[in-house]
C-alpha cells in the first residue's frame, strides 16, 4: 500500500461545544482510526463512502464526502459514473438526488 495523505475529521469544530461526545468519536474513531487503516486506500474508502451515502439518500453528509474524494484522488467523472451505478441497484429517488449535489459542487 502506498503512503496516503492522513485523514482527518471535522467532528470538533462542527459540534465540540454543542455535542462532545460525538465529535470525539467523529474525530478520533471515525477519522484517525478507522479512515486511516492501511486496509483499504482513502480513494478506495472515499468511494465505499459515496456509494453509500447516495444508497441512503445522505445528500447533506454527501457533500462533504464528494469534495474529500475529489481530494483523495477520485476523479469527478468518476463520482459521476459511482452514483450513476448506485442509482440502478439503490433506487432513482437517492441517485437523483446524490447526482443534482455532485452536480452543483462540481460546478461551483
């Protein structure tokens, strides 16, 4: 495996004084353990991530994700085609909905 840039999550900024416990755990369970295990690449975890975050309908925690594929290595044609073959096999609602997020962030 080659050396990928650490991970790192936002959990404390976000919710630290409103909701420590989970931004603990966002930040240091999430992120710096489970983000940064040598088993899987961040663009490989990146992509597991979308797919199912669009399978979900999670279009608010997509967003965030889809920019941090983008910074893990994952091509936007990519992403597109990823949430293209979700939407076959998790329904068109959840892929709709993922697609009209990837497109407005790609075209900001």
């Amino acid at each position: 495996m080659t050396e990928q840039p650490k991970q790192v999550g936002g959990g404390r900024n976000m919710f630290g004084d409103f909701a420590p416990k989970l931004a603990e755990l966002t930040d240091d369970v999430l992120f710096a353990d489970v983000w940064n295990r040598l088993e899987l690449s961040a663009r490989d975890r990146s992509l597991i991530t979308v797919a199912v975050l669009t399978a979900g309908g999670n279009t608010d925690q997509l967003r965030f994700h889809l920019g941090r594929a983008v910074e893990n290595g994952v091509a936007k044609e990519e992403l597109i085609e990823a949430i293209t073959h979700v939407t076959l096999y998790a329904g068109w609602p959840q892929g709709m909905a993922a697609m009209g997020v990837a497109k407005e962030l790609f075209h900001e």
